[in-house]
C-alpha cells in the first residue's frame, strides 16, 4: 500500500482536500492532533496543546492509525504524519518526545510514508477555530517549520497550490494514478 500525507499550513484545506479524495474512492486517515484537542476540549480543557503529554498523545493516535487493518485500495492518504507532530513541536519550542522520536525512526526505518509528500500551501488567510489559536503570520511560520522538517528527512515536496478545491483534488489524484503505473 502507498500511503501519502497531506501537509502544510494550519487552515490550508488539508481535510477538506482529504474529504474530497474520499470521496474519489480514496482511503484517508483523519488528522490526529485536532481530534487529540476535540476530545480533551469536550471534557472541559481549553488548551490542552499546553499539557506536557500533548505531543505523544498525537504520536500514539497517529501510530494506532497507521497501523490500523489494512485497507482494500492500493493508496492512503493521511491528514499528517508524524514528521508533522515534530514540526509542532519544534514551533512551541519543545524538545521532540522520546516517543516522537521513536516513531519517527519507525516511519523513517520501515518507510512507511512515501517519499513523496503532498504541501498544501496557505490559501492567503487562516480561519481560527478552537483548535486552531494562531494568526495567519504564525500559521507562515508553521508552514515554514513544516517545509524544513520534511525536507530535513529527505521527503520530495509535491506542491498544492492555492487553487480551486476541485483542481487542488484533480491534482493530488492525477499524480498518484501517474505513480500507480510505475
């Protein structure tokens, strides 16, 4: 199975992109750490991305995922990856995790992620929601952080521009039927 993240800026439309390839008869994987905020945000805790144990609950959750049974088709695409969870971790200033840096060296080891990654840039703005407490100047930031990360591991960056939603889907569906073939 070639599994595929989607990658990029906070608010760049990672999950509506993830949606409409589902919707093509694509296996998808939601993004881990806004379901790690939903859920500790529905228990009353308004800032869970504060708590210490943060990154790793995104690492466990991003693992179970990915290890979860095998699907039917030949392509996965993930809203994330581990390297993200780095990224994140590397903007709030934090040491990566003995856990995040055992996964990564799983992922890395077994390449579990296709080399190539899926960037999804910024669509000029950035939605608050409440998972997502950042000005679009810190969401650039993040982006930035992200596109270092990947490419410090050697990922190839396949770019998403900030096109129409249906040509941003074409796209990203066009280039994995070309990899198929080969």
């Amino acid at each position: 199975m070639r599994r595929y993240v989607l990658t990029g800026t906070p608010g760049a439309g990672k999950t509506t992109l993830l949606r409409g390839l589902a919707e093509l008869g694509h296996e998808v994987v939601e993004e881990a750490a806004t379901d790690v905020i939903a859920r500790a945000q529905a228990r009353g805790e308004d800032e869970p991305w504060t708590r210490e144990s943060f990154i790793d609950e995104i690492v466990e959750l991003q693992r179970q995922r990915q290890l979860a049974a095998p699907g039917t088709n030949s392509v996965r695409f993930f809203d994330r990856s581990p390297l993200c969870t780095l990224a994140l971790a590397t903007y709030q200033g934090r040491p990566p995790s003995p856990a995040l840096t055992a996964e990564i060296e799983r992922i890395t080891t077994h390449g579990v992620y296709e080399r190539q990654v899926f960037f999804v840039r910024n669509l000029g703005f950035c939605e608050p929601t409440a998972a997502r407490r950042i000005s679009f100047q810190q969401s650039l930031e993040f982006e930035r952080i992200h596109e270092e990360t990947y490419r410090a591991f050697g990922h190839e960056l396949v770019d998403v521009p900030a096109v129409g939603l249906a040509r941003r889907i074409a796209a990203i569906d066009t280039f994995v039927s070309a990899r198929r073939t080969e």
